[in-house]
C-alpha cells in the first residue's frame, strides 16, 4: 500500500499510540515529540481519527488518546483509508519514501 504524507503521519501516530496505551492514555505533544509531527497537525489528524471510530479521547489531567478497538483489530489500511483523508492512498506519482519508525 503506498500512502501520502497524510496517511503515512495517520498510521504512524496510530502505531505510536498502540504501542504505548497499555500505560494509560497517549498525549499528542509525547507523539509528536517522539515522531517529530507537528502538534498542531496531529491534533487536526486525530480530531478525524475520533470521529471515524479509530481513537477515542479521555479529558482532563493525565488524558490522551487510546485506540478505540484492541491494536489486532485495526488495520492500516482502516486507519489510512478512512474519512482522515479523501486521498490517504495515493498514486504512483505521489508516493512518499518509507522512513524508519521513530521509538
């Protein structure tokens, strides 16, 4: 699957915060700190992430994000392919180089 810059910063936010949820829930300033994606970008991403169903939100000190479904039963494609963006899988002429995931 080849993604745009969009879709790719969607689906690496998402595995971001799979892989840390079990601690409680995921601040977006800790995802962009640790993914360099600007805060504001990801809070406009992940307004769209919860209200397609992927994330859902918990208020007041010590919130965050936790992935609304167990990490098995979201997909990439789910994340890259939902209302986040009209045009998350792009074309061949817009494809974006793969880059390492940051830990």
């Amino acid at each position: 699957m080849k993604l745009t810059t969009k879709g790719r910063f969607a689906v690496t936010a998402m595995v971001d915060l799979a892989l840390r949820q079990t601690r409680g829930p995921v601040t977006l300033a800790a995802i962009s700190e640790r993914q360099h994606i600007s805060l504001s970008y990801l809070e406009q991403l992940f307004g769209k992430l919860r209200r397609a169903s992927l994330v859902s939100s918990v208020r007041g000190p010590g919130g965050g994000y936790n992935l609304a479904r167990p990490a098995p039963q979201t997909s990439s494609r789910r994340c890259a392919g939902s209302e986040v963006s009209e045009a998350c899988i792009a074309s061949p002429s817009t494809v974006v180089p793969n880059t390492d995931f940051q830990k």
